[in-house]
C-alpha cells in the first residue's frame, strides 16, 4: 500500500521529469508581511474612512444648491411676468 509521502514523491518526480526549470524555482516565499501588519489593519482603513470635515459643504452643492437655483429662477420670471404685463397693458391703451 503507497502512502501519502510515497504518492506526493511520485508526483515531485513526475513534474521534476516533465518540467525541469520548474523544479529549478526556489520553494521559498519571496513576500514578506510587516510585523503586526492585520492587527494594525483595522485600525488603518477606518482611518481611511472617516468623514471629510468638509462634508457638508459638499451636501450644499448637491442637494440644496439646484434648490435655490429653481427658486430664483422662477422668482426672476415671475417678476419678469409682472413688470412685462403692465407695460403691455399700458402699450395697447395707447392710441396711435
């Protein structure tokens, strides 16, 4: 009966047979985690993500500011209304 240890032998040898570069490769990992790096992770990324202190002029911009336009725009025309029909009013009295 083969073993884990025999089969994963077998295997080594097989690929070392059929791709000899391969075996070549160090088996080391190159990459290297800094020291305490996913305690202090946490802690980073909602640092990250905390709100600008401009926030709120931000939200004025985008949703209070198209209000205020809307407003003074229709304030503008119906000013613009009312001095205009008076004039028109006081034009077609006259007589020519």
């Amino acid at each position: 009966m083969k073993t884990s240890f025999d089969i994963n032998n077998q295997e080594d040898n097989e690929l070392k047979n059929s791709f000899p570069n391969l075996s070549k490769i160090s088996k080391e990992n190159p990459f290297k985690v800094p020291e305490d790096y996913f305690e202090s992770l946490p802690a980073i990324i909602q640092e990250k993500c905390v709100k600008p202190a401009g926030i709120r002029n931000r939200i004025y911009a985008r949703v209070l500011k198209p209000h205020y336009i809307m407003m003074v725009s229709l304030a503008l025309v119906l000013t613009g209304l009312m001095v205009y029909k008076p004039i028109m009013q006081n034009f077609s009295n006259r007589s020519l």
